[in-house]
C-alpha cells in the first residue's frame, strides 16, 4: 500500500505564503513520481486559490487536496459551517474530521465525528479520521482504551464503508510539542487499530493508518518503516517546503502485493 503523506495547514497561512509554498512543493515534486500520496489540508477560504494553483501547476506530482473540518448536515441555518458538497466542489479529495483540536476546543464528541465522517463519504471525500490519547490518559494506561473507543463510534455508523476512511492516529501529547511517540510505542496502537478495522470489515487491509504529532524530516523515516504506520499526518513541518519536501521523500515505498502462487 502506498504510504499517505499529509500536511495539516491548521490556522496558518495568506494568500502570498500559501503561493509560495505551494510553489516550492511542487518545484521539490516535479523530478519524478515521489514513492508515497500528498494531500495538503488547508483553511477553508483557501480551497478555491489552491484548487487554482495545483490546476495551472506544469508537473502531474502535485498534491491532493483537503480540508480541516466538515458540517455533518447537508445544507440549511447552520450559520458558518461548510458543507462536504462544498468541500467537493472546490476539489476536496481529503477531509480531516475530530482532530483534537477540535474535539478540545469545541467539544466534538466521538458521535459527531462519525457523522462528519459520514458526511465525507456521502459525498465521496475521504476522511481523516483522527484519534488519540491524552497525557493523562496515557499515563493511567488508558491509551487503547481511548483510541478503540474513538474508532468503534465511526465504524459503528459508517461500518459499510468503512474501508474506505482514513484513520490518523495522534497521541494529544504529541502534537505541536516536539514530542513523538517513539516508533514502537507508536506501532503498537496501530495494531490494535488494524486489528479492530480487521474486525469490522474484510476489506480493512486497505485502510491508511497515519502516525501524527511532531513527525518531522528527522523522525520520520523510522516511524513510516513501521509496519502499521501508512503514512503522516504534518502539522508544524508541512509550513516549510523543505521539511515536508524530506518527509515525502522518507516514505518507503510500497512493498508489492503477494501474488498468490
Ligand atoms: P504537529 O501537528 O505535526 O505540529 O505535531 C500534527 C497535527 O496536529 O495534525
């Protein structure tokens, strides 16, 4: 399975810097097919000016587009919020749902998640689906618990499709603090995700599952060795184009399917 590489843009960014880094991934990708799939999920308002600039880009090797957030209604009086057929017009290929800032910061629970979740897929954008633990639940051993939980509420909704989402997996500790979860520590819930998706579904061994917080051009070549861990999700380092330039080229590429004999 190809590894997914993903930049996470959160609240960052202007129509001058978004160009130019935008620019600069795509001069670092025009040599040739990187190993791995791109997707840079910015501000909303910012969809229409990077669905224009990947379109006039000269090289095939451009990013996949995304969002940080979806309204799970369809339309009506839900004052500023964007809907996925929205998100799809504006050449929305990703979106990322219950990022933990989100779900901190405005109390998205588990079941909304899934709903937005569902949205996503309704309108044939995959999701990110983000879980993860926090500092305290880790440290009460709490971690599985946490992150099956988180997980079990999407499939639960969406368990028909389920193959077809993404999952990141982003310890709350991690995540713009420098700090990563070492990459067996990091592995070992990535098991326990593969293996509740196997339960769920025949199809799971398709799902993505990205390893998020504090991947950087340094840490990330042993973390994407992992066998569980199909890829990044970039806050902090996907904002320099050299730094998200190393992470893509980190990812191994993809080991080929078993032909049956
Ligand atoms: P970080 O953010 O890479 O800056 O830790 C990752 C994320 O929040 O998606």
């Amino acid at each position: 399975m190809k590894k997914l590489i993903a930049g996470n843009w959160k609240m960052n960014g202007s129509l001058a810097a978004n160009e130019a880094l935008l620019r600069a991934i795509a001069q670092g990708l025009a040599g040739g097919a990187p190993s791995c799939d791109i997707a840079v999920c910015v501000p909303s308002v910012y969809l229409p000016q990077l669905q224009a600039l990947l379109g006039e880009a000269a090289s095939p090797h451009v990013p996949a587009l995304g969002a940080q957030d979806v309204s799970p209604h369809a339309s009506g009086a839900f004052t500023g919020e964007i809907n996925a057929a929205m998100l799809k017009e504006f050449g929305c290929r990703y979106v990322i749902v219950g990022h933990s800032e989100r779900r901190q910061y405005h109390g998205e629970s588990d079941a909304l998640v899934a709903e937005k979740a569902r949205a996503a897929l309704a309108a044939g954008i995959t999701p990110i689906v983000c879980v993860g633990e926090t500092l305290a639940e880790r440290e009460a051993g709490r971690t599985e618990e946490i992150v099956r939980r988180q997980l079990a509420a999407v499939i639960h909704v969406n368990g028909h499709c389920i193959s077809e989402i993404v999952v990141a997996y982003e310890p709350v500790w991690a995540i713009g603090t420098g700090k990563t979860a070492s990459p067996d520590a990091a592995q070992a819930v990535h098991a326990v995700l593969r293996a509740q998706l196997q339960a769920a579904s025949d199809r799971s061994a398709r799902v993505r599952i990205l390893y998020g917080g504090s991947m950087n051009a340094a840490n990330a070549k042993d973390l994407l060795r992992q066998p569980d861990i199909d890829g990044g999700l970039i806050g902090g380092a996907a904002l320099k184009a050299t730094d998200f330039l190393r992470i893509i080229a980190a990812a191994p590429h993809p080991v080929p399917a078993k032909t049956a004999i």
